[in-house]
C-alpha cells in the first residue's frame, strides 16, 4: 500500500469487516483518481458501491433512513412526470438518486475513524494535481482548444486565464465549482492539522515513532506537509475569487480556533476582517488608507465593485426572487430538474442555468414536500453526529477531531449552497454525499446495539 499510510496515527488499510475489505480499497484507489479524473474515478467507487450492497445488504435495508431516502426517491420520479419537459426532468434526477444508493452503501463501508483519517488524507493528496493544474491555468495559460480533424477538442478543461478570466477554475471549468472543492478540501486539511497537534508526540515517519517534545513540533513531516498545503491551498482559494468560498473558509478557521480555545488566533483573524471589511464598506476617510493596504482584488469582490456592470438578471437577487414565484405557481411538484435555466430565459432573456440556492433549486424543480423531506433526512443526520460528537464515546476520544473536521467540512458544503448550487458537478455531489455518509456511519457505530468493533 502507498507509503502515506505511515503519515496517518494508528492507522491500519484493514477493514474492520473482512467481507467489506474489497470494497474499501476500490473506495480509497477511486477517491484518490476521482477529483482529477472522473470518468476513471468513478469506476472503483462504484464498484465499492455494488461490493458493498452485495455483502451488506442486510445491515443497508435495517436502516431506516435509506427506506425514507427510497420513499423519497419514488416521489421525486413521480413529480418529475409533471414537468414542464418530462424528459428532462427526469434525466435531472442522474444527478440525485444514484447518490441515494451511494449514501446507503458508504454510510455502511465507513465505521471507524480511521477511515475517516485515511479518506482525509486521500482526498487532500488527490488536490495536488488540481491545484497544480489552476496555477498553471491562470499564470502560464495553459489550457485552449486543440483541433483535430476541424473538430476543437478541449485539453485537460482548462481555460487560460481562468474562466471567468481572472479567476482559477482548473479542472472544474468554472471558478464556482473550484472554490466549493477548494473550500472543502481546506477544511479537512485544516483538521487535520489540529489533529496532528492533538498527537504530535506520536509522530510516525518511515514506519518509525518519533517522541516530539512540544517545543520541538516543527520536526514533524506531517505538520511540516499540512501548513504548507494549507498555504498552497490558501492562495489557490482567493485566486477562485469566490467570497461563499473565502467566507466558508474563514468560517471554518474561526471554528478550529474556538475549538482548540486558541482565542490569540480568533483575535487575529478578527483584526483582519475588520480591516478587509473598513477597506470594502467604511466612509471614505477610513477606508482610503485601508484600501493601499488591502489588494483591490479583495475589497473589489467583497463590493462587487470589480463587476459593476452586470446585469440585475445576472444578480442574485432577481434569481431567488424569480425561483421563488415559481415555488408559489406550483408548490406540490415543482416544474421538474433542468427547467429553472429555460424558464428564466424565456423571463429575463439571460442564461442562467439554477437559481444558486440549494431549497429554492429543489423547491422549484421537485416541489416543497421533496425539499422538506430531504431537509429533514439531512438535518436528522447532522444532528445525530453532533449529539454524537458532543458526547463522543471515551474509547474513541482521541478521534473526536477528526470527526468533528467531517461535520464542518458538510456544513461548509451547506453553507456555500445557499449561493450557488454545486449539485450538477459529479464530483462535487459525490464529495458531498460521502462526508454526509461518513456522519452517518459513525454514528450507526456508536449505538450499542450496531457496534461491532472498539474504534480506538
């Protein structure tokens, strides 16, 4: 297995089911390929998907929440047949009810935190390639259209420059759908950071327990590895020029400070945002010293000052205000997946394909009920695993972090749903899916009656 696996404490590739062992190492080689190379990736993952329905069918049927998932599922067809365009609508659904089973089985697969440390670590070595890519995307142009045969093949899905110009996009195409990456994998790097500090006197390097002192922390390869990949990581975020991404990411900074009582760093970062938010908002006499200080690519976003020009179709605003008439025109079924971009062109005369929002995308595609029910199946979920985390078993306390990183990291997924919507993106939708499965597969391990194994 890959010599990584030295970097992560305790950790061990052995599922702790041996029918389930196959599965996991598919799950592991297909999130590793799958953010750079989807069309690959996705074949060991859902070759984990089908091994462990197969070998765990009985313990996926005993969970309550797949059945309403299912019930779910079923409506979900039937309002789409009432669509504006019936077909589409339900060609739409590719990007909802697969995900259903995808949950089902990994909320199954993943049980211990050791998994969760092991698909972190993954997932933050997959980000490489992409951030190498956006960087030499938007510094060196790479990227452009390559003609063979007349027909212009698009290398790699990059755009030089940046698409919009200016802004990373990398292999996602789009800067939007990079930021939320971006943001995602920054919070899991984040925690495990903390989770490192947390056991930096039991560094592992080369198979080899290395006895850091406090003092001497900075001898740890793997602190060492993650402040630089948080800094790389960083600046690939702002080159996004996503502020639902910068907020997320401050958000989840702030969060990791509090937790670790490191109230020094709150008042830092506090003292910052004072500052970049004088520069973006304050009267004239404050914010023009500040403005020298702080670039004009970050006051100018925050405005939106670097855009002042655009259309009131384009704004969101008009957007939510539009998907909201047409929750109120039909609020039982929605006007089916795919239709909102249509409609709103045939309004506004301008391409606008979601209305950048999670509850009013599925309001006015499937109907409020749907939006209620899916809400609702999510909410349980993520108030479980933080009940769970707030009273985390004593046998698994030295990976409350960890597990802790997994909630902030969907809840920042959540969080930069409410101004865009990420769900058309694979991977995105994906990522998404397996931290929410993740939850619920710690907590399905932590009842007494589904526990099979002590976790640490």
């Amino acid at each position: 297995m890959p010599n990584f696996l030295t970097l992560i404490p305790g950790s061990t590739w052995k599922h702790p089911h041996p029918r389930l062992q196959t599965a996991w190492n598919f799950a592991r080689i297909g999130f590793l390929i799958f953010p750079a190379l989807p069309a690959i990736g996705v074949f060991p993952i859902f070759i984990a998907l089908v091994l462990t329905w197969k070998n765990a069918t009985s313990e996926i049927l005993a969970h309550q929440v797949n059945w309403w998932l299912a019930l779910l599922g079923v409506w979900s067809i039937g309002v789409s047949l009432f669509g504006v365009e019936p077909g589409d609508a339900l060609l739409g659904l590719a990007n909802l009810l697969p995900h259903f089973g995808f949950f089902a089985a990994y909320s199954v697969l993943i049980q211990t935190t050791d998994q969760l440390r092991q698909l972190a670590w993954i997932l933050l070595l997959s980000a490489i390639p992409v951030m190498l890519l956006g960087f030499a995307e938007l510094w060196l142009h790479w990227g452009g259209d390559l003609a063979i045969g007349g027909t212009p093949i698009h290398i790699l899905g990059l755009h030089p420059g940046g698409n919009p110009l200016g802004r990373m996009a990398s292999l996602f195409g789009y800067a939007t759908g990079l930021a939320e990456y971006l943001q995602m994998v920054f919070i899991l790097a984040l925690g495990l950071w903390v989770d490192t500090w947390e056991h930096r006197g039991e560094d592992r390097w080369q198979g080899e327990l290395i006895r850091s002192k406090p003092v001497e922390i900075w001898r740890s390869p793997k602190l060492i590895y993650l402040t630089g990949f948080l800094v790389v990581c960083g600046t690939a975020l702002m080159l996004t020029s996503s502020r639902a991404a910068w907020g997320g990411a401050i958000v989840s900074l702030l969060i990791f400070a509090l937790y670790q009582a490191w109230y020094w760093l709150l008042g830092l970062v506090a003292a910052v945002m004072a500052i970049v938010f004088s520069s973006a908002y304050a009267p004239s006499p404050v914010k023009a010293p500040l403005r020298a200080i702080v670039p004009r690519y970050v006051w100018a976003r925050i405005t939106d000052e670097m855009y002042p020009d655009r259309p009131e179709a384009l704004t969101r605003v008009s957007q939510f205000k539009f998907a909201w008439k047409l929750i109120q025109e039909r609020p039982l079924t929605g006007w089916g997946l795919q239709s909102f971009g249509k409609l709103y062109q045939a309004y506004s005369h301008t391409e606008v394909p979601q209305p950048h929002n999670l509850l009013l995308m599925l309001s006015s595609s499937l109907g409020v009920p749907f939006t209620i029910g899916l809400v609702s199946i999510v909410g349980w979920i993520v108030a479980r695993g933080t009940i769970l985390f707030l009273d985390f078993p004593i046998d698994w306390r030295p990976s409350r972090t960890i597990f802790f990183t997994f909630i902030i990291a969907f809840g920042g997924f959540i969080m930069f749903n409410m101004t865009d919507v990420t769900l058309p993106d694979l991977r995105l939708n994906a990522l998404a899916w397996l931290l929410l499965a993740s939850i619920c597969g710690l907590y399905y391990q932590s009842q007494p009656t589904r526990r099979s194994r002590v976790i640490e």
